[in-house]
C-alpha cells in the first residue's frame, strides 16, 4: 500500500455547506493530483499540482479549489457543497523527477454525499 | 487531444483462465507512457503494468502482460491464470513525456468479474 492518505473517507453534508476533503503523502512526491470518478465510471482530473505553491485546473471544470503550501499537502476546498458535487473524490502523487519514475499512487478516496 | 478508449465496459472470466483486456488510445505524439491500472471494489487504484513507448518488447509482470502494438496505437492487458483477487475495474491511461506535461488521460474503465 503507498503511503498517501485521505481524510475523510466518507462524508455526508449538507447543501451549501464548506467542505474540505484532505490528501498527504509522506513520500516526498512533487506531483499530486484530484480526480472526480463517479461510482464505476471513468476518472476527471479535476486539479493537479508540480510542486510547492504551483496548481493548475484539470479538464473537467469544478467549483472546487486547491492549495499547495506543503508537499506533502494538497487539500481541496469546495466553498458551497451542491447536491451536484455528490461523488467520489481520488487523490494521487508521482515522483516523478524524471518521467521513468512515473508511477501515479492512489489514496483510497473520499465518498462526498451532498443532500 | 490524446485520448484513451476502452470498449468493454465489462469482461467475464472463468479462475484459472486467461483474459484480454482492450484498450486503444490515439495521440500525435512519439513517445509516452502507457499504464494499466487496477481498482478492486473499496479499495485503493494500484499500478499492475506500464509500458514505455519507445521499448518494442512487450511489458510483463508475473501473470499480467501486455501486447503493445504502436502502430495500430493498441494496448491490451493479458491476465494469465485469473485469480478471484483479480475482480476489479481496470483503467487504462496515457501519459505524455513531453516536458512540462504531468497529466494522465485515463479509459472509461473495465470491469472484469472473476466466476468461480
């Protein structure tokens, strides 16, 4: 198992509310990575991050927004839960200093329910 | 664009038999990664195999091989002796090696069902 943890792993809240789903890895990884999969569906990156203080958009466009001030820390905020961000959220992380070493590590995920 | 195509939302086999996951992908570019990778039920994606674009020989890991064909921008996932560990979704993806460039472009996913 890698060592890339998400908090929490299932959560339920309500409509309008500020949510902030966590991801850390202790591998010392420059890349990291959010992806939306909707149960046994494809996954959508949503945000991506090369390194401290450096994010970028995916390409499925979300509400949601990322900060990058640790390595080995990149949570995801969504300022106003909707019923629409209902979902399963995948966090990730590559080394990556050379694309030999590419091998993307997944946590295990955050189940978002929005009522 | 490049983008990655997997066109059997979901495969069947019986235990101890071989199976042959598609997936196609389309891109301009000449050299890139290909992944395969695994997502059992409830738990972690996990990395089974990847492949180096630029390496003719195919990729293999104990059970799992793949038959990369550049040309015909294929790249299928064989799973030898299945197990009833092996049910899962299997996604495929690209990632491009061009500098600067740090996105995977992921399949729809397979699932396969191991029947004992």
């Amino acid at each position: 198992e890698a060592d890339i943890y998400q908090t929490p792993r299932y959560l339920v809240i309500g409509t309008g509310k500020k949510i902030t789903l966590e991801c850390s890895q202790t591998m010392g990884h420059d890349k990291m990575y959010w992806y939306q999969q909707d149960p046994g569906m494809e996954l959508h990156l949503i945000h991506y991050s090369y390194g401290v203080n450096s994010t970028e958009k995916g390409d499925l466009s979300s509400e949601s927004t990322v900060s990058r001030i640790r390595t080995e820390h990149f949570p995801l905020t969504l300022e106003s839960a909707r019923p629409s961000h209902t979902s399963q959220y995948l966090c990730a992380s590559t080394q990556g200093a050379t694309v030999l070493q590419e091998t993307q590590y997944f946590g295990p995920g955050t189940r978002l329910l929005v009522l | 664009a490049q983008t990655v195509t997997q066109s059997q939302p979901e495969m069947s086999v019986q235990e101890a038999e071989t199976v042959t996951l598609s997936c196609t992908y389309d891109t301009s570019e000449s050299d890139y990664y290909l992944f395969w990778y695994k997502q059992p039920p409830s738990r972690q994606m996990i990395l089974v195999i990847r492949q180096e674009a630029y390496k003719q020989q195919n990729a293999t890991e104990n059970r799992f091989s793949v038959n990369f064909q550049k040309a015909a921008k294929s790249f299928s996932l064989k799973i030898s002796d299945s197990q009833l560990g092996d049910a899962a979704m299997y996604f495929c993806a690209y990632r491009s090696t061009s500098s600067g460039t740090y996105k995977y472009i992921f399949g729809t996913g397979t699932r396969l069902k191991v029947l004992a």
